[in-house]
C-alpha cells in the first residue's frame, strides 16, 4: 500500500479565488490531475448533513504527492514556485506537509464537499452527502474523484446560471472543456436532447461519463469524447460553453463560431476581469452580440448571440 505525502498551503488573500487558482496550477505543474480546496465560504448551513465538519478556518488549497523518490525534493520546488507568486500577487501564506496511508488519503479530501446552491434552483450535491430538495430545485449530483470540483467555482455557477437562463428544450449544447461535466448535466436537465463533451483529459471524459449515469439522463442523448478543443467537431449547436483559461478562450474563438447554428449562444468563462475587453472585443470581431457579462469576485462570464457577420 502506497503512502502519501499531503501538502497543504493555508492562504490568506483579497482574492481568494484567484490565489486558490494560482497555487492549484502549481500543484498541477507538478503532475496532480486534481487539488482539494478549502473555501470557508462553501460550508452548509445547519441542517444540510448531520456529518458536518468544522469550518475551515482559512483558505487552503491541498495536493498529495505518492511518497516515491523525488517527493520530498518536490515538495522544496513546489515552495518554490508558491514564493515567485507571490511577486505578482498579493497573499501570505503557510505550509505545512504531513505522510499518511492510502487509506486516510482516499477519504480526507471528501471532507468539505457539500450540498451548495449554484442558482436560485439548481443545488450541486456530492454523492456522499443527504440532501432534500425542495419543490423547485434541481439537483445536480456530483462524484468528482480526485481529478475535478464539485462546480461551486464562480466561473462554473456562472455559466450554470446562463444554461439555466437560455439553454431551450430540445436544443444542441456543447462542452468544451467538459471537467466532471457539471455543465452538460445542467444543459440536460433544462430539456437539451443533444449533448457533447470535449476534455483533452481521459480521466475528465470518463468521470463526466460517470456523473451523466448517476444522474440517469438518457444515454442516448449525450456524448463525450478525448480531444482538443473543437477541432474534431463537425456538428453546429445552438449553445456552447467554454469555462477554461483565457488563453484557450481567446484562441478557440477563432473556430468556435464555426460549430454554432446562426443566432446560437457562446457562454465562455475562466476570465479575469482584467481581460473582459479583450474577449468582448474579438467576440465582436467574431460575429458575436453581446448579450451578458456577468461578475462574480474577480471572475466575468461573457455570453454573445452569433449572428454570423465577421469583422
């Protein structure tokens, strides 16, 4: 049984989500599929799970190192890197690393999933957690894995919001960028009958697999495949989205409109506000009417109608 050492970096920060995002690509740079964050914001209220757990005191973000040659030494590098952040970025931070067994790492970073609202309606539940809905919410069960969030992320209830406010019944969505596929599962449950996902990550397609079964959608009318971007994708669809880096963004508006039927919808997110204006810009450029922005901390989601005119 393998050992692992647990490397947690408490944080403090005006920007906590943006740290939060920061530090968990460091880990990433190291090889980790996925991080554990700890958000004292996201802890549920009374009655939610009658295993609660404390609530973390501070903003931490986690990582966990199989305990082989080379650990420790990238543990000293991952330090590293947190301290050049910090030249950029305003945070203070501490620490701290710990060896457990392969059993206590299975379950520890379980512990602060919970039921959250993301909208007004729509309620993301892990699988481990009790949860009633109400007469009006729907229920987005979620069983991450390792690899991915729960979609309690800004960027994530964001573009959940906008599905939710355009996504038609019986209209075709795509994913690119899919994740656990929380925003697939959001597009079918308000009626898309046609559904893709894209991830350049096998573990992302088959965890998302995993999500659409626990939520018994219909197999039928949903579809995940391993790619990059949308280059494979020949099909036009009313709604795309597109919550990745901004980066990523700005190059697959380029192509994306390609995939869109005339007056289709662009939901994308993964930015900062910083950087709005220059992917409002070229969605103009692109062909797009801007319809939305929304903000959330230091997060835009920006949603455009295509209507086919490039500049």
């Amino acid at each position: 049984m393998t050992d692992w050492l647990e490397i947690k970096v408490f944080f403090d920060s005006h920007a906590p989500h943006l740290v939060s995002d920061l530090i968990a690509d460091v880990f990433y740079g190291f090889g980790l599929k996925g991080v554990v964050i700890d958000d004292p914001a996201l802890v549920p209220e009374e009655g939610w799970a009658g295993d609660a757990v404390h609530r973390p005191e501070r903003h931490a973000v986690t990582g966990y190192f199989p305990v082989i040659a080379g650990a420790i030494e990238n543990s000293r590098l991952l330090e590293n890197k947190i301290r050049q952040l910090r030249k950029d970025t305003a945070f203070t931070y501490d620490l701290c690393a710990r060896r457990i067994n392969e059993d206590a790492w299975a379950e520890s970073w379980k512990a602060f999933f919970w039921p959250v609202h993301i909208t007004d309606r729509m309620v993301v539940k892990p699988t481990w957690r009790d949860y009633t809905p109400g007469p009006d919410e729907i229920i987005l069960e979620i069983d991450p894995g390792m690899a991915f969030g729960t979609g309690t992320h800004p960027t994530t209830a964001m573009c959940v919001h906008q599905i939710e406010q355009y996504v038609q019944p019986g209209s075709a969505f795509l994913d690119v960028g899919t994740g656990s596929g929380i925003l697939m599962l959001a597009a079918a449950k308000m009626g898309a009958n046609r559904l893709l996902g894209i991830d350049n990550d096998d573990v992302a397609v088959k965890v998302a697999g995993e999500n659409m079964r626990l939520n018994r959608v219909d197999p039928g009318i949903y579809q995940f495949r391993s790619g990059h971007l949308a280059e494979s994708v020949q099909e036009r669809f009313a709604f795309i989205t597109a919550n990745i880096l901004f980066d990523v963004v700005m190059a697959l508006l380029d192509t994306i409109h390609g995939n869109l039927t005339t007056n289709g919808i662009f939901v994308c997110s993964g930015i900062v506000n910083r950087n709005a204006k220059a992917v409002t810009d070229k969605m103009i450029r692109r062909g797009y009417e801007i319809m939305e922005v929304l903000t959330r901390e230091e997060w835009v989601c920006i949603t455009g109608r295509y209507n086919g005119s490039i500049t």
